[in-house]
C-alpha cells in the first residue's frame, strides 16, 4: 500500500510540474511554482562545525569562518557569548 501512495504523489508531482512548465512558457506563474528553498551551503557548514547560529548572526564569526571575514586571532571583534 505505502507503493501506490509514493505513485500516486510522484504522478501529481510530475503532472504539476507540467502545468508550471506549460504555464512558465505563456509567461504566467502558478502559484505554488514557487519551490521552496532549503538551507544554504553556509548554514549546513556551520551545523557540520557546531555553531547553533544563522550566517548572519555575529555567533557565527567563529575560527575559519572568521578568518575568511577577515577577523583572525588578534584582529577579533571583542565578543564574548553570554
């Protein structure tokens, strides 16, 4: 039965897909052709690196990822997490 599920959603998923294409090419947009946007490269690499922090936050300026912002040992920001 979970087959027939997971074949039915790719059927949709494929019809879907077409009517956005179809759709993309009289220049209108669906809504929902919208694909939704994961997390970036930047924000996987510091989960991998254990800072709990968004690229944007001051958190995450943390060994190389501040030195590649160009904040080295000495040359920091004078932040302390409380």
């Amino acid at each position: 039965m979970p087959e027939l599920i997971h074949t039915f959603e790719a059927i949709q998923k494929n019809e879907e897909q077409k009517r956005i294409f179809l759709a993309s090419l009289e220049g209108k947009t669906l809504e929902g052709s919208q694909e939704q946007e994961g997390p970036t490269f930047e924000d996987i690499q510091l989960k991998a690196a254990g800072i709990n922090a968004s690229k944007d936050d001051i958190v995450s300026l943390q060994g190389s990822f501040a030195e590649a912002a160009g904040f080295g040992i000495g040359a920091g920001l004078g932040y302390s997490k409380e």
